[in-house]
C-alpha cells in the first residue's frame, strides 16, 4: 500500500544511512522499525482482569457450577 507520512528529517537521514547499511531499502527499515514498535507496545499491554462483584459469604451455593449454564438456568428457574 503506498501511503504519505510526514518525518523529522534527521530521522528521515538516518533511516536512509540505516538502510544503505543494510542493504534494505527505506520501506523495509521503516516497516521493521513500526513493526517493532508495535510489538514492543502489544507485549507490555497486560490483559484486563474481570471481576464480577459477589453479594454474601462463602461463594456459589452447593451444587452449583458456573462453568454448566444449563444446571445453572435450571437452578435459576427452580428445576432440580
């Protein structure tokens, strides 16, 4: 895809010199160095604990299991 992105100059100028370098060309140093960057953002980034409040003492009542919704629905609407 070809996009236009305005960049510092002197970070334009290393980029080239890095690329030059590495015998890559400007699009591959640029998308390795926004690759990076992502990944070094998605890997810091910790996954959001739930919570679910609880009323009373003691958890869920004898017999019930909340990982079988339909013993659960069934509890709920009063079927043993």
């Amino acid at each position: 895809m070809r996009t236009t992105i305005r960049i510092n100059d002197e970070l334009l100028k290393k980029a080239k010199i890095r690329a030059a370098k590495t015998d890559r060309s400007l699009t591959e140093v640029i998308e390795d160095a926004l690759r990076k960057e992502i990944d070094q953002v998605d890997a810091r980034i910790e996954p959001q604990k739930i919570r679910i409040p609880t009323a009373g003492e003691g958890g869920v009542q004898p017999g019930v299991d909340l990982d079988d919704t339909s013993s659960l629905l069934d509890k709920m609407e009063g079927v043993s």
